[in-house]
C-alpha cells in the first residue's frame, strides 16, 4: 500500500488492507474517504466492511466511488464537501490513490485555486499520472450546455440550471418548494439557492421547465417566475393529469386546460436557450403527462431512469404504466451513446454520495433494468417492484399544487392556506 500526504488536510492512497483500515485512526485521521467502487477486484473489502471496520476504530466514513470514465462534478463536490467538511485529517483510497487525487485537483482547478495547467505536473511531483484529470477538464471546458444540478436531500430530488456558455443564457429545470408535512410550514431555501448561483454567475433566466407535476415535493416554478419574469412550460399533456386529479380532490373549479403555465411542450417541440435549441420528448409512463428535455449532448429524463446502479423509476401513480415507461426509455437510449443523462432523482444506494449524471451508453452497459432487458421482463419486474412500494409521503399534498404549476392554495379570510387532500383516493396502496 502507497499513501502519500498532498498537504495537512488530505492524504491520498492505494487500497488499504483490513489492519491498515483498524489503525488509521492511531495514524491521527478523522475522516476515510473510500472513491472505490465495490467489487473492482477479489479480496476487495467492499464499503459494507469498511464502514463496519472504521466506524469501530471511532473514524467518520464517506463513499463517493468512482471510475476514471465516469467521474462527474456531482463526485467532485461530493469529495470535496466531505474533506472540508471533516473534523480532522482525511485518508482517501481508490485501487492507486489516482482516482482520488484526481478527485482533489479537479475540485480545487473549479474553485479556482488551481489551473488546468498545473494537473499534471501537480501530479508528477507526488507520483501519479494525472493526464485524465487534465482530460477530462478540457472535456468539460467544452461543454454545452453547461450543467449545474443541486441536491435535494429531503425527497432526494435534484434541481438544475442549464446554460448556454456563450450567451449565459439559462434554463431551471424542475425547481423544488420546500415543505415540511409535519409542521405545515413552507419554504424556498432551494429555489433561493439557485437564485443565489443565477446571480453569482451572471446568467439570465429564459425558461423555467418542469418535467411533470411532482408527487413527491412542490414545484417551485410559480416563485421563480415571479422572481425572474421567465416564462414556465411543463408536457402538454398535463391537462390529462389535471383532470384525473380534479376529480381525486373534488375540484370542479380548477381549470384543466394548462393555463397555469406559459407554454404547454409537445412531443418534437423545440425552444431556444441562448444559441443553443432544446427539444421536448413525450416521455410518459411515470405520470401521463412526463416530458424529457434534450439540450445539446445533455438529455434531462426526470423519472424515467435513475444512476445505473438504481434502476427505473416506478409507473405505479394514477395515470402511469410500465409499458408507457419501457417505451420512453427505448426512445431515450436511441440517443447518442455520450449523451448526458441527468436524472430527476437519487436516493444514495449502498451509502454512496448522491450523483445525478450518467450517459446513454452507461446506461446500457450498467443498469439492471435495462441491459440485455426485454420489454416483457421489464414490465413483469417493474410491476412487481411498484406493489411493494408505499406511496410518497407528500403526493396528495404535492399533487394539488404542482398542477397548477406550484401555485399553493389561495388564503382563506383567517390570511392562512390550506391543503385540501381526499381518504381512500389511493385504493390498494402499500402502507
């Protein structure tokens, strides 16, 4: 085993073994950061043992795995949120200590601390091969649109702002309104967090999308086009979902022709973000109304496929369809194989860091769901997955207000809100 001291808050290294693990924290560190996926090689001790093993010797553990091809800015945040976040000296390991060094320099060159110029040799000087580093940079340099997600934790959603780096012109793509069931209370840290970042980066907002109406958080469209002036749009066919749940809730006074958005896509729509032109796919299965937005070489597929190693998503809600949902997935993975794929959703598998950002062709190497995959197994499995999932928590408070594109309930003559949801609307629903 290589270890090797980058400075006094991170020391990178090849594979630990068992006993070199259990002693680490007699060495003075405080926090393992393990960048190795599972099952890379036999005798690998896997995350599962080494969180045991740490967690025993009193260390903090952190799994943010990776490869050298698939390494997003989703990883490097995740790292170096983890390093600075540590309350004490952080031991990273990969199968060299490459990939997690790799990890550093890459966070520290988009902090700005660090030029693209300087990887390589940063590297030589300590002993690695830091030429993928600089590749990938100059990959992401080039890069349009640029994308920048933003993580959800309490529904596991992401959010992102989409820009054409040429003008700075910016799409938001399903923003989240935060909202607490147990207290009622309301919030919009996460939509004023994007703000903050449209700000900070000088871009100008065209559009705010959302892919379809939520089920598990509120959309947060409605406050940002009053903060931004930019128009909203959602799939056309939210005006089928309006009218299932208009009757769900015994609403007949909500207007069910899409009015409460701007624009209304359908499928093979276009619109334009800077100089660059997006294109909506119908993408239903998970809700009637599910649109996709293909952006230059990045597709945003919301809840049709998740990271590869976490499947589809579920077509269980009124409206939905396993076989709907096969087929928009085949559509998606007719794309071009480096096609980006962000997804509307992840909820840490295994313990890992949250990541949001795969491709078509990694998709269909990786994901249980799909690869080597027939339409009827699919459906067979999806099916048999979704009845043994409850319901989102928030769906029947969500519902209600992200059909009227995230506008909440009207005050009442007390000047408060209310929610309005129905008992037994669900029937057969998982408890």
């Amino acid at each position: 085993m290589t270890a090797v001291k980058i400075d006094d808050r991170l020391t990178v290294a090849s594979q630990p073994s068992r006993e070199t693990l259990s002693a680490l924290a007699a060495g003075g560190f405080a926090t393992i950061i393990n960048n190795r996926p599972d099952g890379e090689e036999v005798g690998q001790p896997g995350s599962p043992a080494e969180k045991v093993i740490l967690e025993r010797a009193g260390l903090a553990y952190r799994f943010i795995p990776v490869t050298a091809a698939t390494i997003t800015e989703a990883d490097i945040h995740a790292f170096q949120a983890a390093v600075s976040g540590a309350k004490g000296p952080v031991y990273a390991h990969c199968r060299s200590g490459t990939r997690s060094l790799t990890l550093h320099v890459l966070g520290e060159v988009l902090a700005g601390r660090m030029k693209p110029g300087e990887v390589e040799a940063f590297g030589r000087a300590r002993g690695f091969d830091l030429s993928g580093a600089a590749q990938w940079l100059a990959r992401n340099a080039a890069r349009a649109p640029q994308v920048k997600g933003f993580y959800e934790p309490r529904s596991g959603s992401i959010q992102y702002v989409v820009t054409d780096p040429k003008t700075r012109r910016c799409a938001i793509i399903d923003p989240v309104y935060e909202f607490d069931e147990k207290s009622g209370a309301t919030a919009t840290h996460e939509a004023d967090r994007i703000l903050a970042y449209v700000a900070r980066e000088g871009l100008v907002v065209d559009w705010i999308l959302d892919t379809h109406p939520h089920a598990d958080h509120f959309s947060a469209a409605h406050y940002l086009k009053q903060k931004t002036g930019a128009p909203t749009a959602i799939g056309a066919r939210v005006t089928d979902v309006q009218k299932l749940w208009q009757g769900l809730y015994n609403w007949p006074g909500l207007a069910t022709d899409g009015s409460q958005w701007d624009r209304l896509f359908a499928e093979g729509d276009s619109f334009r973000l800077g100089e660059l032109t997006g294109r909506v796919m119908f993408s239903p299965g998970h809700t009637l109304a599910s649109v996709s937005y293909v952006i230059g070489d990045a597709a945003f597929v919301h809840d049709t496929v998740f990271m590869p190693d976490s499947g589809t998503a579920r077509a269980d809600f009124p409206g939905g369809n396993a076989s709907a949902l096969w087929a928009s997935i085949q559509a998606i993975l007719a794309l071009p194989d480096d096609t980006r794929l962000f997804t509307g959703h992840d909820y840490e598998p295994g313990g890992r860091a949250a990541r949001w950002e795969s491709t078509v062709g990694e998709q269909k190497r990786a994901n249980p769901h799909l690869a080597g995959m027939t339409e009827e197994r699919f459906i067979a499995l999806r099916e048999a997955r979704d009845r043994t999932l409850p319901m989102p928590k928030l769906i029947l408070h969500a519902l209600q207000v992200n059909i009227r594109g995230g506008r909440l309930p009207e005050p009442e003559a007390n000047g408060r809100r209310y929610l309005k949801f129905p008992l037994d609307a669900l029937a057969g629903a998982v408890w």
